[in-house]
C-alpha cells in the first residue's frame, strides 16, 4: 500500500515564524543541509546586525559566516532586502532566504546575485507534509542555489564590467589627444564601445576609430543603410577607383575591403602597437592613430566630395 502526500498549512505546524520555526530550525539544522550544497553547523538565532536581527547565523565547513533569513509566506522585496544586508554586514559567504511561496521575480534575482556578488545565494521552499495519519514533516526544496555556470557568468560579467571601465578610459584620453591635432572627432564623447566615430562628409560614411585588446584600426566604413547596399558597393568602387592617388596622399598602404556577400565595406589601416589592455602603451598608441586619421581623412577628402556631385 502506497500513502498519499497530503500538505499542511504551515501555521498548522509552526504557529509562529520567529519563535516556532526559527527555533525549529535551529535544533534541525541537519534538514536543510540535506538540500544544500554546504555543510551548516552552531547556528544562533537573532544576532544583531545594526538595527536588525537576522533569523539565523550558522557556520559552513570552512568556518565561514552563513545568514539564514525565515519567511513563512510570499516571498518580498523587504526580506530580501535584508538577505543582502545581513551578507554585507557579517561578510557573509552564502545566505539562505527559506520561504514558504517564491515569486518568480525573486526566484530570477536570487540567481542574479549568484552572476553577481562574491556570496553564494540559496532559496529555498519549505513546506509540511503528511501521508495518512502521520505527524507532520517538513519538506525543503532547493529552488535556486549558485552553480558553476552562474559563476562563469558573473566573471564574465566582472570581465566585461572591467573592459567597459578600460574602453571608456582609452577613449577620454584619445579624444582629448586628438583635439590638438584634429576638429574631426571633438564633439564626440568617449563612451564603452569598442569604437568611435564620426560623419565623413556624407551620410553613411563614418570616419571611425576601432579598438581591440591589443590593437586598433582606423578606418572609413561604408553603410548607406538595409536598402542600399549596391548603392554602398558603388561608393565603395568609385572611391577604389582612386587607389593609388589616396594610398599616395595617405603615404602607405591602406586595406579595401569590399566585404561581399555583406552591405558594408571597409577602407582601413591597422595600428598595432597594442591595443586598451596596453594601458602603459596608450600615448604611442593614441598618437599612432590620430596620426594615421589626419593623413586618412585629408587623403579621403577630395575623393569624397567628388562623390556628392
């Protein structure tokens, strides 16, 4: 004979959050372990943090600080607000939000803060349970913990954090080199991507300069929009057709890249004495390409104009 899982209100069980089922879990620490992937032990109730008490304190197998915060209803904004309170103020390494009702929105920010923050998060439903006429038990189900891939995606995020800080950076210094040297750029902002541009005298014509971790590119692109891209080849084409008096004026060699198959095309030269993980590089390199787009842009200049005619 198999019994059937009945469930029990949980103020049938616990009648009070704090003073019932805190205290429960204090003396039943082991029933949550078995959901974790941490090993909790000495938990304490109620230790002050500024003007609040957190439900639990416990210890993981390192003898690092764990906050345990009880809610026996739907989850909200106030006790995870306190979750992340109480992480900060003990310097906590993981925190355990048990509640009796996750919402979605709070079940997506809790494997949010696992991308994010040095902690480890953990929700957790519990509910109580009964088969037949039997005492009620409680069941703890793991709704969202941290995993190695929400790890990798919170390095890669740290990771992309530290290369928008760095372009932005490169960029403030570049412009503001260029200013004494050049009009064309000066009224653009440095902003996180990994160019910079501006109009070259006729529209979809941008004069723009490119970065990479380790080199750099300054170039002419050609993107006359969704529709006109034979109209974009054919700019491509007149301004190829004066190759050697612009690479002549330019004073080297430049790369034309038609890109077939695509509605864009290219006219560049490449820098590379390193790029905006050089950061010790930066006046070589900020000087090298602002040289190369004077000499590119005035060597373009007159082939341009002949093209709005």
């Amino acid at each position: 004979m198999v019994g059937k899982i009945e469930r029990v209100p949980l103020h049938e069980v616990w009648k009070h959050e704090a003073h019932d089922f805190t205290r429960w879990l204090e003396g039943n620490i082991d029933v949550l372990n078995e959901v974790l992937d941490v090993t909790l032990s000495s938990p304490e109730r109620e230790k002050s943090a500024g003007d609040f008490k957190v439900d639990l304190t416990a210890e993981d197998s390192a003898g690092n600080p764990v906050v345990i915060e009880n809610q026996l209803g739907k989850s909200d904004h106030d006790h995870l607000g306190k979750l992340i309170t109480y992480v900060a103020a003990y310097d906590a390494k993981a925190a355990v939000w048990i509640v009796a009702n996750p919402r979605p929105e709070h079940v997506s920010a809790v494997a949010w803060l696992n991308e994010s923050l040095s902690a480890s998060f953990y929700l957790v439903k519990v509910e109580a349970i009964r088969i037949g006429d039997s005492d009620p038990a409680p069941l703890l189900t793991l709704i969202v913990g941290p995993s190695e891939e929400s790890r990798e995606v919170g390095e890669e995020k740290k990771e992309l954090a530290v290369r928008h800080i760095l372009r932005r950076k490169f960029w403030t210094a570049l412009l503001e080199m260029a200013k004494a040297k050049t009009k064309l750029h000066a009224g653009i902002s440095p902003g996180t991507a990994n160019w910079v541009g501006t109009g070259a005298g006729m529209s979809g014509l941008g004069l723009n300069y490119v970065v990479r971790q380790h080199d750099a590119t300054v170039e002419l692109y050609v993107d006359r929009g969704p529709d006109a891209g034979d109209e974009s080849k054919a700019l491509f084409d007149s301004l190829a057709g004066h190759r050697d008096a612009i690479e002549s004026a330019f004073g080297g060699a430049l790369e034309w890249q038609r890109l077939e198959g695509k509605r864009a095309c290219r006219i560049k030269v490449d820098v590379t004495l390193g790029g905006y993980v050089d950061e010790e590089k930066w006046p070589v390199i900020h000087e090298a390409m602002v040289d190369a787009m004077v000499r590119f842009e005035q060597a373009l200049k007159p082939f341009i104009a002949k093209l709005k005619k």
